[in-house]
C-alpha cells in the first residue's frame, strides 16, 4: 500500500510540474477573465444564448430577493411561497443550463484542435456540497494532460455539480416550507445556492464560448442549429398557459 501512495504522489508532482512547463494550467488568453475572443458570426451565436441564460438568472435572483424581503417583515408564510415561485424558475434555469452543458458533450469528440481550459475553482463557491465536489475535480485535473480531457472533465463537473445543487435547493425548499423555517442559517444556505447555481450558469457560457472559437464550419453550423432547438425548447416549456 505504501508502494501505491508513494507512486501516486510522485505522478501528481510529475503531472504538476510539467504543467506548469507547459503553461497548462494558464487561464484562458485574449481577454481579460479567460474569454475567448469570438468572431462576430460566432458572437451572433453566442449572444442569444447568454442573454436566455441571464434573463432567466435576473428572474429567479429577483424572486428569491422578493421572498428575502417577506421573511424580513415576518411574513414567513409568504416567504416560502415566493421561494416556491422561485424554485419553478430555477428548474426552468438549470433545464436550460444542462441541456447546454449535455449539448457541448456531444460536440467535444468531433472538435479540432486544442480546446483551451479555464479551470473551475472550489474557493468561488460558498455551498459546502458544491465546493468539496469541485476540490474533487481540481485534484483530478492535476493529472490530466489532454485538452480535450480536461475539458470533458470539466463538462462532467458543472454537470454533476448542478444537479447536486439542485437536490440541495429542492430539499431546503421543501422541508423550511413544511416547517416555515425563518433561521438564519436556512436562508443563508438559500443565498449559497442561488450564488453558486449561477456562478455555475456563467462557467457553462464560458465553456460554450471556448468550444465554439474550437469548432470548424460544419461543427458550428451543426451546433448553431442544436443550439437554436434548445432555446426554442424552453421558450415552449416557459410559456403561460392561457386559459379563456
């Protein structure tokens, strides 16, 4: 058992140092913040996507500061009706944000070239669920030395991490709404999870941004159009239903 641990520390130094010799693990180039500069056609791609995402993150932080609001001046019963409105919105957000992040996965095999990676890291999270999962992820990056696999990883994280997000946020909804819980020790946790749910929103736009610099013409032709679908999809689920 020794002889294990002994070789795998000793690939992780390896894995460390040839990375910082290669400029692996350097952020994103170009742009201030690890954007990746677009052409204007791919902008025009990019652009409605970021702006669905966004509209629907404003919505569902506006909601949550409206219940915030109601549990100040001790309407609790309210309080937790508005964080129920708010869970609606945040499982329109995260349909939108995982078929994203499920739609770039099919993309990554056929993608050309080196595909550049700006790293997730736990210190910009506050829930405790997410940031031990993505202390995980940024152990096993460590040992990754293909683009395209650190980026698959990477993928697989935001994934995971907002699923698990969500069961978090779902299970406090529910059980400080049976209770009518005014603690400040749930409603903090509502805070953490509203900041990393959409911490986790612009990670997986960022990402986007980076796979399409990366794709040829077919590629973006065929992602456009998958991608198209996707807001077409939930602009559907979205709507009202209008009664007469």
């Amino acid at each position: 058992m020794m002889q294990w641990f002994i070789g795998g520390l000793v690939l992780v130094t390896v894995g460390v140092i040839m990375r910082g010799v290669l400029r692996m693990g350097s952020n994103l180039q170009s742009r201030p913040g690890g954007l990746v500069p677009l052409h204007p056609d791919l902008q025009s791609i990019y652009h409605p996507v970021e702006q669905e995402v966004e509209a629907h993150s404003v919505i569902l932080g506006i909601t949550l500061n409206d219940a915030f609001t109601e549990r100040e001046a001790n309407r609790h019963e309210m309080a937790w009706l508005v964080v129920g409105l708010a869970s609606g919105e945040w499982d329109r957000l995260r349909g939108l944000i995982t078929g994203l992040q499920e739609t770039l996965a099919h993309y990554l095999p056929e993608t050309n070239g080196i595909v550049p990676i700006r790293r997730v890291t736990a210190d910009n999270f506050k829930s405790r669920a997410v940031v031990d999962y993505v202390a995980l992820y940024e152990f096993l990056d460590q040992v990754l030395f293909s683009s395209k696999q650190r980026f698959g990883l990477r993928l697989r994280v935001l994934l995971h991490a907002c699923s698990l997000l969500s069961k978090e946020f779902r299970r406090t909804c529910r059980e400080g709404s049976r209770t009518m819980d005014s603690t400040p020790e749930v409603w903090n946790q509502l805070d953490q999870y509203f900041h990393d749910f959409d911490l986790l929103a612009k990670e997986t736009l960022l990402t986007l941004r980076t796979l399409l610099a990366c794709q040829d013409p077919e590629g973006v032709q065929a992602l456009a159009a998958d991608l198209q679908n996707l807001l077409e999809r939930g602009v559907r689920v979205s709507a009202p239903v209008m009664t007469e």
